[in-house]
C-alpha cells in the first residue's frame, strides 16, 4: 500500500533562528524546505519544477536585493503555490503591494504553533477547493465552446457572465467585449412581425421558468445590423436550494429553415 505523500513546506527567511523555530514546530508533519533569501527560492523552484512544494510560508522583509513581496510576485505568476506572508512589521506600501500578490495569509510575529498550524491548514484546503472550482470550470467552457448552439448565461440581474463562440458570431460581440453589460444590449432580438413586440428574455425567464421561442419570426440583431431569424430557448439557472442565480439562452440560425418554409409556400400557392 503507497503511504501518503507528505505535505511539502518551502520556508523562506532571512534569519536562521526563524527558519529553526519553524522547523521545529512543523517538521514532525511536514517536509521543511528551508530558503534564506528570495533569490534562493526561486532558484529552488525552479530546479524542481517537478516536485514543487505545496505551500510556501515567505518572510515579507527579506534583507537581500529582493523582498518578499517581489519573489511572492514571480511566484504567482509562474506557479500555483499558495503562499502565506510571516511578517514582524510592514508599512503600509509593502502591504499594499503584498495583496497584489493574493496571498493565502498573513502571520504575525511572534507566533504561536496552533496558530502556525491553523493558518497552514486553512491555506491548503482553500487552494485545494480553487483548484477543483478552476477544473471544473475548465470543463464547463469545454462543454459550452462544443455545443452547436449559442449559448450566452447571465447573473441574475441579467449582465452576461459567459459567451459561447458560437453566441459571439450571431452577435457580432466578442467574449471579452461582452463581459458585464446588460443582456439586452448584445443579445438585441426583434420581432418581423409588424407591430409585434418581443419580450425581454430575462424578464420572461423570471416570469415563466424555462421558455421555448420569444414570439414569431423573431431575429436577432447583430452588432452590425445584419437580421438573422432565431429560435431561443432560456432557462433558470437556480442553485440547490432552488435560489435564482441567473439565465441561459440557447439560440440558433434559423435561415436555412426559413427558406426552405419559403420555397415550400411558393411551390403550393399563396393560399397555403
């Protein structure tokens, strides 16, 4: 049976009665990996780019020619380590810059072990739940970018949270330009149906649930200008306990249906 791997902790402090003190309270359960300045833990990770640690404690006043802010600041951008900050005294600068870094924590000196410990353990399970949220959510626009429909969710104020490809070549929108604004302003449909109006589709999500169609001979409008007849289908997106958290809107290109329809009623008069 394959014993569990231990969890793997890169200390890094310039001072070597902390990095003893936090060997001494961690090394009965974690493998210590000690650093005594920025530049050697980045040297470190990247010679075991392999094996990285699994969490990082990082002294934020760190002697040499780089702080602990600025290795903290390679680190995220090239590793997904979660780092917590071990500091006597920051002024008010370095911790602004420090949260730029997204840190999993920050411990004061002097420290207590089950404080040491607490925040370790908190930081590891945080990271572990943002790894799988970030998976999942991989599959997720995996799934939507595969779908043959258009596809466009909302909040449920309505403002667009995702965008299909195949949504942004109906629209005429990208992705990125999409992102936050009303539905309405991008999804822009309408009725050829003289003096017919269409609904709302969010609105019409909140007042009947999942729908089929916005009314006849609806056509979405483009961003720019170009008409395409669509069918739409819109749905509540609600958590478990049945809590609205916004819509989705499934809609295709209906053209090459319409002309055929078209060539048909041609074909059998204008009495069909």
């Amino acid at each position: 049976m394959t014993e569990n791997k231990r969890t793997k902790i890169l200390v890094v402090d310039d001072e070597p009665d902390n990095v003893e003190l936090l060997i001494a309270y961690l090394s009965n359960d974690y493998d210590i990996i000690p650093a005594y300045s920025g530049n050697e833990a980045l040297g470190m990770l990247k010679a075991s780019e392999e094996d990285l640690p699994d969490l990082i404690l990082m002294d934020i006043m760190l002697k040499d020619d780089m702080d602990g802010v600025e290795a903290a600041r390679y680190i995220l951008q090239n590793y997904d380590i979660p780092l917590i900050y071990i500091t006597a005294y920051a002024d008010d600068n370095i911790m602004r810059r420090a949260k730029l870094t997204e840190p999993f924590g920050y411990i004061l000196k002097p420290f207590e072990e089950t404080e040491l410990r607490t925040n370790i353990e908190i930081a590891l399970y945080k990271h572990k739940m943002e790894q799988k949220l970030k998976a999942s959510q991989k599959w997720m626009v995996a799934i939507l970018n595969s779908i043959a429909d258009a596809v466009i969710a909302t909040d449920k104020d309505g403002n667009i949270k995702l965008m299909n490809p195949f949504a942004e070549a109906l629209t005429g929108w990208s992705h990125e330009e999409a992102m936050g604004n009303p539905l309405t302003s991008v999804f822009v449909v309408e009725s050829d149906e003289p003096g017919e109006i269409v609904e709302n589709p969010v609105k019409k999500v909140l007042r009947e649930g999942m729908f089929y169609g916005l009314g006849n001979k609806t056509v979405l409008v483009s961003k720019n200008k170009a008409r395409v007849p669509v069918d739409i289908i819109g749905s509540p997106i609600k958590n478990e306990s049945g809590k609205l958290l916004g819509s989705l809107f499934l809609f295709h290109d209906i053209s090459d249906r319409k002309r055929i329809e078209k060539i048909i009623c041609s074909r059998k008069g204008p009495d069909y």
